[in-house]
C-alpha cells in the first residue's frame, strides 16, 4: 500500500502567540488511524523524512509507483493548478 505523511509544525501556545519548536511527520495513511513517525528541529529535515517514507512505500508489491509529487512553499500558486 502507498503511504501517505503529513509534516505539521509541534508547537504551543504562549500568551498571544504561537511558538513552533519543531516539526513532526504524522503517517496518515489511515486518515482514522494517524501515527507520528519522526519529530524534526527543521522544516526541510521534517519534509525530506516524510518524502523518504513515501518513496520507501512505492517499491513494497502492489503499491502506486512513488510520483514524486511535492509542492514548493516558495510558490503561492502550488497545488491549486488543476488539469483541464
């Protein structure tokens, strides 16, 4: 089965604001059942762990081929470009 990750921020709140100190990958394969899988200090190490979990998924029998799809944060347009 191809896996599904989620990187999300670990943090918490303080007085009027929110403190992130860290970042986390949740496998959320079984959208009713997510586990985290690893806790990062960086946002990139978190994204590169949960793209190397995806990928590993991709050569167990019977899974999806890995598409490499990834979205760059950079770009305010990514992920909303739909096929017509």
């Amino acid at each position: 089965m191809t896996r599904i990750a989620k990187v999300e921020p670990v943090s918490k709140q303080q007085d009027n604001s929110i403190i992130v100190s860290g970042w986390r990958v949740v496998d959320v394969t079984l959208a009713d059942a997510p586990r985290e899988i690893s806790q990062h200090e960086t946002e990139p190490e978190a994204i590169e762990a949960a793209r190397r979990f995806e990928a590993e998924s991709s050569q167990e029998p019977g899974s999806q081929p890995d598409d490499t799809q990834d979205y760059d944060a950079s770009d305010a347009q990514a992920g909303k470009r739909f096929p017509s």
